[in-house]
C-alpha cells in the first residue's frame, strides 16, 4: 500500500480550495464581515441598509450571505463609509518573507 502524501495547507482557506481570486475574496469576506456587525448592532432590516448604503437590497443579502463575488471591494468600503465608517488604504513595499497580496484588518 502506497503512502498518501499529505499536501500542507495555507492559511487562507480559499486559496487551499483553489479560488483564483482567493486574496481578493478573503478581503471582500474581511469588509464584508465588519459591515455586517454594524448592520447587526444597529439592527437595520435588509431594506433599511439598502436605502442607507445606496444599493439594491439584493446586493445588501448578498453581502449579508457572504456571496460576494459581483461586489467590488470599492463597494464594500463605500458601504463602510456610509455607516460613519473611516477606510484607510496603506500600500507599501512586501518584505522578502511576504508575497505580495492584498490584506485588510478590521
């Protein structure tokens, strides 16, 4: 019986699934998320977060259902803005252990 070679994992679980656009998505999931909890504390129906965000209520579901793939991450931050949220953007140079990616932390 052959030995299974076990394939070592990143920390990012859309890139283990194989998503092309996994940096971009997990950045998406990250905004996506703190949207979401604001939505939540403030407890704005789907129609009430549509109306605030300047959007269709069914991209506020989408968001809401984490499918995030025809939302751009301008919209996402513009969102963000919209619920007196302050964005900020730092582009430096990667550091030789890094590759380069995008990243974002709430």
């Amino acid at each position: 019986m052959g030995q299974k070679v076990r394939k070592r994992g990143t920390d990012n679980v859309l890139v283990d699934l194989g998503f092309e656009d996994a940096k971009e998505l997990t950045a998406k999931a990250t905004l996506a998320l703190k949207l979401n909890r604001i939505l939540e504390e403030r407890k704005l129906t789907q129609v009430e977060a549509a109306e605030l965000l300047d959007m269709p209520q069914s991209k506020v579901s989408q968001i809401k259902n984490y499918k995030l793939q025809n939302i751009s991450l301008e919209r996402l931050m513009q969102a963000l803005v919209a619920l007196d949220q302050r964005v900020e953007i730092l582009v430096r140079a990667s550091r030789r252990q890094e590759d380069p990616a995008i990243a974002v932390a709430i």
